[in-house]
DNA sequence: AATTTCATGAAGTAAATTTACGTAAATTGT
DNA sequence: ACAATTTACGTAAATTTACTTCATGAAATT
C-alpha cells in the first residue's frame, strides 16, 4: 500500500511529536524529498530521533527509505507539452510525446468532475442504445468506444458518416445517449449531428478537446479535456488519449454497476476463444 | 528531461569508467536505489568518486539525488495495475484506470529499445506504401494510425477486413512496410497476413502486447510492449493506449526526418480549414 | 505519594557521500 | 620523439547525513 495512505491510516495512533511529523509529511510530501533529517525535524519542531521512529513505525527501515518511497510514488509534477523540433534524437522525441500523454493523463485526473462523471455512468447504465460520433481521429476514438460498449449488450452504434449520422440522430429518442467526441468543438458537422440528436430527445454528452466551444451549448453535459497542445490539430495526439482513457473510466464503471451487464460480458469472452492460437 | 534517457544520450560521450557507470545503471535501473554508492563502485570496477564525477556529469548534485530521480522515474511496481470491484467508487475507479495507463507509459519509456525505433523509422521513411492490420481494438488502432500516417504523402492502407487483408499483402513487395498490430500475437488471422506480407518482401513491423507470441518470429521487427494487465481482453485498456503513443512517437520522427513531409502536411493542413466553424 | 512506563531529545556514533589531492595515463605541442 | 600540459581516476581525508544510545522528565498506575 503507498506510504502516504499508511501515515493517513496511522494518524490516530501516533504519538503527539510524531504526529507532527505526519502531518508535516501529509501537508506537502514533495517538499520531503529535499530535505535532510534534520531540517524536517527542525520543520516539524522535533528531534531527529521522531523522524526515524516515525518511519519505523509505518514499517520502513529509516528515513532514507521514506525519502525514496515518496520519491516514488508521488505523481511527478505535471509536464507541460514539450516542444519538439528535428535537430532531437528519436529517443528524445520518443520521450516528449510519452510525457505529453502522461501529463494530460495527469491533467485528466485532477480536472475530471466527479459528479458529472457519476451522472454520465447514471445515464449510460440506463441507456437503450448509445450512440458515438466523431470525425476524423475523434472517429476512431468513437469506434474503439464502440468496440467496447456494444459489449455491455447495449445496441452501440459509432457512425462516422454524415449521412449515417444524420438519420441515426433524429431517430433517437430520450432512452438513448450520444457521445459527441471531438478535439475543439466546433467542427460543423458533429454540431449539426448533435443538435438533430438533442432535438429527439436523447442525452448529449460531449468529450471535448477544449474549455469553451460552440458544441459546448448544444450538450446536455461537458467533458472539457485538458488541451495543453499549442500544436497544429494532426500534431494533437493527447486528446486522443485522455478520450479514450475517459471513455475506458465510463466503461469500466458502467460494466461494474450492472451485473446483468458482466453476464453478457463472459459470454461475449468465451465466443472469442476460437480465433486465438493458444488460450 | 528523464534521467535514464540523458544517461543514454550522455554515454557515447562519458569516459572508459564512467561508462561502466552508466551501462550497469541502464542494466539495471530499480537495483541502484537499494545500493550505497560503495556497492555500485564495486559492481561497476571503479571508485566512489568516479561515481559521483558521473552523477555531476548528468547534471545532478550526487549520487543521492540519482537514487531519488531514479525512484521517481522508474514504473512503480506496485501502482502498474490497480484492480477494481464494483464497491469501489466511481472516482477511485477513474483513478485505477488512469493509473494503469499512467503506468504502462512510464513503463514503455523504459523499455523500448530505442535502436530498434530508429530503424523503423529508418524503414517508415523510406517507405513507399505502410499497411498498419488489426482486429478488434487493434484495428481501431490501425485506422487511428492510418489516419495519421497517410498525412506524410505516403500510401497507407488499414484493412480491418480478413480478405481486404489477403490481397493487399500479397500485393506488398520490398518498398512496403507492414505494421502488424496485435495485443497478445496469437491471433490467427492476424499471423497469416504477416505471414502473406513478409512473403511478399515487405518489411513488417510488429507491435504486440506480449514478449513472446507466435506472431514475434514472422516479424521482421518486433516491439513488446509492457503487459502488466492480467485482466480478461476487454479490461486489456493500456496496451491500445501504449499502441498508439508508440505509433505517435514513429509518425512524428518520421515526419520531422523528412522535411517534404513536412510541406505536405502543411498543405493538409490548408485543406481542412473550412470545416470548422472558428479559426 | 511512589513507582513504573513511556515519549522525547541531547549527544554521540556509524555510515555514507563528497571533496581534495596526487599519480598515472593520454594528449598536445615543439 | 620527448617534454609539457591536460585529463582520468583512485586514495584518503573531510564532511554531511542518518541512526543509536541513553538520560530526562512527564504521564499513568499502583
């Protein structure tokens, strides 16, 4: 289990000095790493000899081991998007775009809406059908949720042609959900889809790449991604990721509410078996 | 910048003893934070100082401070995947998922090898024609990247379709390259293809989920990517995710080697404008 | 009220890291 | 080719840092 969940759960039973230290820890754990013993006990306002007890006492060796620990598990501070440009080595390139992703992975975790969240999960579990748009990249994020909600046993269905969409939309009613995905929000065309789809009634939810946009109005709940990309849109690849990282969440918790659900969801696993080589 | 990968850009420059420095920590990489500087000279035939000369080198203050990055860079074995239930709450569920992903980044940076990268982007760049295949969520991840390569000039296809496949790898020759995208490398249908495809004289590149598969021997290349996922293909969310941020890291090397792809994606660029309603 | 227990810090110890310095090897210039 | 200079690296000393021991005083218990 991570140390700062320990020192939580160890709070009550701490001695008043080494209290302190816990709660010196728990207030900014990153600051930790930097300091020696003795400064954060100077911090703390005890005697180095706490700091070691208090590390033994949540079961590590000494206060090295806490410095490490914490270096470890502590979310790395979130990296903006790091330019590239072609004088870099492919390893480094490699890193920036792997950062990149991390850090909206980052970004996504602290930004996302809870209650909004738990309201979409409400309207999925209930939906009669669900619905997936999105053009371009935001097509085939809209396939692979597809791909992946049709499995609930729930009719899914990720149109990415106009017309396709156009007629699918105003055939929809309240029972069903829309996910409107797109990076900025303002292509015409999932616009024009998601207004049709509002208009017969069913639920709009947008994944979007951006804080404000004309899509924004137009749906009945927003999921505004974190879009540190300054980068031309076929350079924006985290918002791709950070969609279908959401939609996994959405997923996932959607899947656990309902167990009916995870029935069909052994069924669908073992029609699968036959196309492998092994397993 | 991550410490393993300046070690990694720094080596071709470091003297004799430093080096040996830098390729057991490289070997290595969590074994360094158990060890006192002593213990690392010794494995590495040199002396302390030699020790901390590398770590000033690499632009840290000592070797204390290359255990802490070091434990806060590498992937945490603990957090990689974190298993969910349905008591779990919806935001905690969120956080497991976004962490999995997190990690299996983290964990891709580490492991790639980045010779390997480089001669495939050596092999996208001289390309005349990429075929990216895949079932199920891989195909996702096919047209995903096909959407994104066939922006570089190049002729890129992404099948999803078995007979679509056939043919178009047996048409491939010399010039091609193949992208053969598979989560566990033992599906069928996905190893005759590679298998037409490298009859042909294409050129195919694997990016599986695995280390080993029965798919790894048919490539001419092949990335493993990390694999801490023990869940049933369905839950399987992060290798879609580390698929593409690899994809991702080849399509914007390529394109940044080659400076006439660059215009050619300018002039895309143009072409998409008036869908938007803004900018 | 006396005794015990326990929490805590002062001082000291051990260990690990870093600096200073010297030597040998490599590089450069003449 | 040989001397001069630079560089590479290890020995040993110094310093920093972490940890231990033990004494003290407070709280709890008898």
């Amino acid at each position: 289990m991570s140390i700062l969940l320990r020192i939580k759960e160890q709070l009550p039973q701490l001695k008043t000095a080494e209290r302190k230290v816990a709660e010196q820890i728990l207030k900014d754990p990153a600051a930790i790493i930097d300091y020696v013993i003795t400064e954060l006990a100077e911090k703390c306002g005890v005697s180095d000899p706490t700091i070691v007890r208090f590390c033994q006492k949540i079961g590590l060796k000494g206060f090295m081991e806490l410095k490490l620990n914490l270096a470890g598990e502590l979310p790395k501070p979130v990296q903006v998007h790091r330019s590239v440009n072609e004088d870099d080595s492919p390893a480094r390139i490699m890193d920036a775009i792997f950062d990149g992703h991390q850090g909206a992975l980052q970004s996504l975790k602290n930004q996302v809406d809870t209650e909004m969240f738990e309201k979409a999960v409400d309207w999925l579990c209930n939906a009669k059908r669900i619905e997936f748009y999105g053009f371009g990249a935001c097509g085939c994020v809209a396939t692979d949720a597809q791909y992946r909600f049709c499995r609930l046993g729930v009719a899914c269905n990720a149109f990415l042609d106009v017309h396709q969409q156009f007629w699918s939309a105003s055939l929809l009613d309240s029972n069903s959900v829309v996910i409107a995905l797109s990076t900025n929000g303002a292509t015409k065309n999932i616009i024009e889809t998601s207004r049709l789809a509002s208009k017969a009634g069913a639920r709009v939810i947008g994944i979007i790449g951006r804080n404000k946009s004309p899509l924004h109005p137009l749906c009945d709940m927003a999921f505004s991604l974190p879009c540190q990309e300054p980068a031309p849109a076929i350079m924006r690849f985290s918002t791709r990721i950070v969609q279908l990282a959401l939609l996994d969440a959405l997923f996932v918790t959607t899947l656990l509410r309902n167990s009916q659900i995870k029935e069909n969801l052994e069924r669908v696993r073992e029609s699968l078996s036959d196309i492998f080589f092994e397993n």
